[in-house]
C-alpha cells in the first residue's frame, strides 16, 4: 500500500503510546483518523494533537474488548467516512505472574483486550474490505513476546502468541479464497518507552475488583517493578509510526521495532527443531 492521502485509519488503545504514534503518522499522511480508547482523556488528546497537525478525525471512548463496542467503532467509522482503508487493531494490557497465582479476572481481561478485541476488529471489519475490493490493511499489534517465551508473564505472551497465529491464519484464509485487496501485518515491538507498564489504570469495571489479596503480594508488586523497569528503559516511541508505515508500504507481514528480536525467536524454533526442551 503506498497511497494513504484521504484514506482512512481506525487504531484501537490510541490514547497514548503506540497506538497513537501510529494515528499521528497516518494523519501525517493526510489519513482521516478513527480513535478508540477505554480512556477519554488520553483518545482526545490524540485527536486533538491530530487537529493540530492539520488532521482530521473522530474519537470513540470504550472498551474495546466487548464486542458490541468493536461494532459500535464500526458503525462510527461507517456512519462518518462510509470506508476503512487500515484497521490496526492496537489495544492491548500487561499482566505479569505465573498462571498459578494471577487471579482468573486478570486472565479474562488480558485474553480480552490483547486477543479477542483484535479477533472482533477483524470479524467485524473485514467484511467491508473485502466488499470495498480496493487496497487495504489489517496491522495487528502484538509483540516480541508473541514469538518467544520468559518465564515471568505468561499470559501475555500466551496471548501475543495466537494474535500472530491468528494474523499469520487470516492472511492464508484470505489468498486461499482468492482475496488480493487486503495486507495483514503483524506488529511485534520489543520495549517501546510507553505506559503499558501502567496498565492497570485503565482496567474495565467488570474487573477493577483489586481486594484479592494477590494484588497485595511481593510476585504482583515485583511484576510490576520489572514492567516498568523494561518499558521505560525500551527505545524512544518516536520512530514507531514510521516503521510502521514503511511497512506497510513495502507489504512487509512481520513489523519488527527490534530487527534484533528474531534471533530468541530462532533460538525457540531451533529448540523445537532438535529435539530441545524450552530454555
Ligand atoms: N511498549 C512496549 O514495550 C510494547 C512491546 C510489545 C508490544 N506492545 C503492545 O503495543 C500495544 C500498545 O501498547 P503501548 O505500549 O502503546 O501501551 P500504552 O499503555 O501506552 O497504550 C495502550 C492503550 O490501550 C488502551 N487500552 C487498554 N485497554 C483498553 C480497552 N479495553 N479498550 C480500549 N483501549 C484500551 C490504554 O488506555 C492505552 O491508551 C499493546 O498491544 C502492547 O501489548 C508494547
């Protein structure tokens, strides 16, 4: 895809952080932008930096992870620009610890955000590419952490994992069905200075019951340290959008902030490969 003027991009989680570097760039190139986040405050300043630059644009403030908010993102996106060009499915949360002490809420609530909002971005959004038959794309924002393994957040992983499994299956299930108009992509940053480490900020009601007494534990606290300690010493976000962008020019599937990070993905396919347990 090389043309991005008038074009028009819907991101999930596009408060701050990643999410929004990739609106801004796309307004950059002259897309008219449709922002969702569960945080009001953070999708307005988006779109407000967006007016800014001389952008245009409409904010949804939602969660995102129930579905009837994905196809209410749609309905806004139909209702104001009757197409969507690129839908990149950003949204997404931490939770550390091993999946023996963190409560089942946290399970449900990364599953939904990290996997099963992209899962219904797609279901929902794709139906319209396909029909509208010009180019278009899916970015899927999943991680480094989707194509190796560590021992300390293994429902993230789990989750970034079949998000580029389900990337990688839909970009198959289209050519098999002789459908050309449509790029997916799968996003894998490696640590970006942003504020996923804060994640618990912006948990949705059903889940912002905090009296178990895990969330009082050293392994939640020490989750937490280590987040932050990794997002902040991450690369600046500055270069994200662009990355992005170029990729979706060049139709490069696999996005890396991190060109680096193939090497513990073949370390991990190399285990496989001889015989090796996970290490
Ligand atoms: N920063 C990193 O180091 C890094 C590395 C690998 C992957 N990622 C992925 O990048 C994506 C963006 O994260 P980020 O680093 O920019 O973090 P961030 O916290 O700065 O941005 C995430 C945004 O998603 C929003 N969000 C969270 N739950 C939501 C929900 N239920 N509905 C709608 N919006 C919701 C948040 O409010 C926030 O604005 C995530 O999928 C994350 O897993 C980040």
């Amino acid at each position: 895809m090389k043309d991005f003027k008038d074009k028009v991009l819907v991101v999930t989680g596009a408060g701050s952080g990643i999410g929004s570097a990739i609106a801004k760039e796309g307004a950059l190139r002259g897309m008219k932008v449709v922002l969702n986040d569960i945080d009001s405050e953070g999708v307005n300043r988006t779109l407000e930096e967006i007016k800014k630059m001389g952008g245009e644009g409409v904010t949804q403030c939602a969660d995102i992870s129930l579905l009837e908010n994905v196809q209410a993102l749609y309905d806004l996106t139909m209702n104001t620009y009757g197409r969507v060009d690129i839908l990149v499915n950003n949204a997404g949360v931490s939770v550390s610890g091993p999946v023996w002490e963190i409560p089942i809420q946290d399970i449900r609530w990364i599953t939904e955000v990290n996997l099963l909002s992209h899962t219904y971005g797609m279901n929902v959004f794709l139906p319209k590419m396909i029909e509208q038959g010009t180019e278009a794309a899916v970015v899927n924002v999943a991680s480094t952490a989707g194509v190796m393994i560590s021992p300390n957040a293994v429902m993230y992983h789990a989750t970034k994992f079949a998000d580029i499994a389900q990337t990688e299956s839909t970009s198959l299930a289209l050519k098999a069905r002789g459908i050309n108009n449509i790029q997916m992509h799968a996003l894998c940053p490696a640590f970006v200075q942003t504020t996923i480490h804060e994640s618990d900020k912006h948990r949705p009601e059903r889940y912002a019951d905090l009296s178990d007494d895990y969330y009082k534990s050293q392994e939640f606290k020490a989750g937490y340290i280590r987040s932050a300690r990794q997002v902040l010493g991450g690369i600046p976000i500055d270069s994200v959008g662009l990355t992005v962008f170029t990729a979706l020019e060049d139709n490069k599937f696999y996005i890396w902030t991190h060109p680096e990070s193939i090497i513990p993905a073949s370390q991990r396919l190399g285990n496989m490969v001889n015989g090796r347990n996970p290490a």
